[in-house]
C-alpha cells in the first residue's frame, strides 16, 4: 500500500503518445529513451543533449541524417499530443517552429531547448 500511495502522490505524471511504446529500430528507441529522460526534469524548460546523442553512433552521414529527421518527427509527435510548445530553441539562441526544423540546423547545435505545456 505504501508503494501505490506513494505514486498516487506523485507530483509530476506525465504521460507519452502510444507511438513511444514501439520503435523501429535502435535508434528511434534511443531517441524516445534521451526524450523521456530530457522531458522528466522538473522545470517546465527541457534540454535534449543532442550532440552527445549524436555522437554515440558510428554511422555514414546519410544515416546521420536519418536520425535527424527522425528526431525532428519525435518532437513533431510530442507538439502535436499537446505536450510540449510548438517552439524549440538551438544553442545559437534560435527560436523557431519545429515544423521549419532541419537536419542541417541540428547539426551546428549541442542542445535542443523545448518547453513543456502547462
């Protein structure tokens, strides 16, 4: 009983779109993991560590890519479930849609900057 109150009064339950239950391959599950680490910090500010995420792989660049776009698709998922706001930030302070993001931009940042809706 203790275990089952003590998550009753859990302070911050969140919960994720069906599609972070499944993956299609190891490195859209990776993603999805990083996201849900990066997503349960306590300030309403997220920070994906995007540049050692993508460092951790030994891939060609056009799979490099790959895992861009599907990154990009991810944080589309999460905008459109309501999650978090349309706006991300990069680390050379800009602001913009995530429907205008690009692999190309991703790949001059070490952080992906988002915001959780209240």
């Amino acid at each position: 009983m203790a275990i089952g109150e003590e998550l009753y009064f859990y302070p911050y339950p969140f919960s994720f779109p069906v599609d972070f239950l499944v993956w299609k391959n190891k490195y859209d599950l990776l993603m999805k993991l990083q996201l849900i680490e990066s997503f349960s910090t306590f300030s309403l500010e997220k920070k994906f560590p995007l540049k050692n995420f993508l460092n951790q792989f030994s891939v060609s660049n056009k799979d490099l890519t790959k895992i861009k776009k599907q990154l990009i698709e991810l944080f589309s998922e999460l905008k459109d479930s309501e999650l978090i706001d349309d706006r991300i930030c990069l680390d050379n302070d800009s602001d913009i849609d995530i429907k205008n993001c690009t692999p190309v931009m991703l790949s001059k940042n070490k952080y992906i900057y988002f915001w959780e809706k209240v």
